[in-house]
C-alpha cells in the first residue's frame, strides 16, 4: 500500500509540473489573491493612510505575488514589522513567498516629484 502511495503522489507531482492539472493552477491563483488581501488589510489596518500602489500576481521571478505599498513616515517601523511577520508566517504554513515593497511617503513623492515629466 505504501508503495501505491509513492506512486500516486510521484504521478501527481509529473502532473503539476506538466501543468495537468488545470484547476490546481486556479486554485493557487486563488489563494494567492486571498493571501494579496491579508496583506493589504493588515497595512491598512495598521496604518490606516497606507496606499496599496501595485500588486503583481504572480510576483517578479520566484515570488507568489509582489505588494508595493506607500506608507506614512511614522508608521514605517510598525507596519514593516506586521507585514513582515505575516510574511513570514505565510511562508513557513502556506509555502507562498510574497515580496513586499514597502516605501515611506516622503520618498515615493519625492521619487514621483523627480519622475514627472511636464509637456
């Protein structure tokens, strides 16, 4: 029986990699738009100005999703810990690595000050 076991989850495994199974890849599209979610409620939640500027599902090169979100000045320390925190968290019990771009406000207007180009 064990043996059976082995089997099936190496067939499973050939599978998943040969992209079979469709609705596995929409179940993970699911999760990691949920988990999207957590992470900008958490933001939110911890300080209520933060503005959620990107978010990219799936995230650059290795990463589930990648989050850019622009915080006050003040409040840079605290929510960088909870997001990290629930990153972490996630990754450890989920296995999805969330890239986080956490910028305070007085630099992302300062980069958007530099960027903008007048006609």
């Amino acid at each position: 029986m064990l043996e059976r076991a082995k089997e099936f989850l190496q067939a499973s495994e050939l599978a998943l990699e040969k992209g079979l199974y469709n609705g596995y890849s929409w179940l993970v599209q699911r999760r990691r738009k949920r988990l999207t979610g957590e992470f900008t409620s958490l933001a939110k939640n911890t300080a209520p100005d933060a503005e959620i500027v990107n978010v990219m599902i799936p995230g650059y090169e290795e990463l589930d999703a990648w989050i850019d979100i622009v915080i006050p000045d003040e409040n840079e320390e605290e929510v960088s810990e909870a997001l990290s925190q629930l990153r972490d968290k996630v990754l450890e019990n989920d296995g999805f690595y969330i890239g986080l771009g956490i910028i305070e406000r007085s630099q992302y207007e300062a980069v958007q000050s530099k960027s903008s180009v007048t006609v």
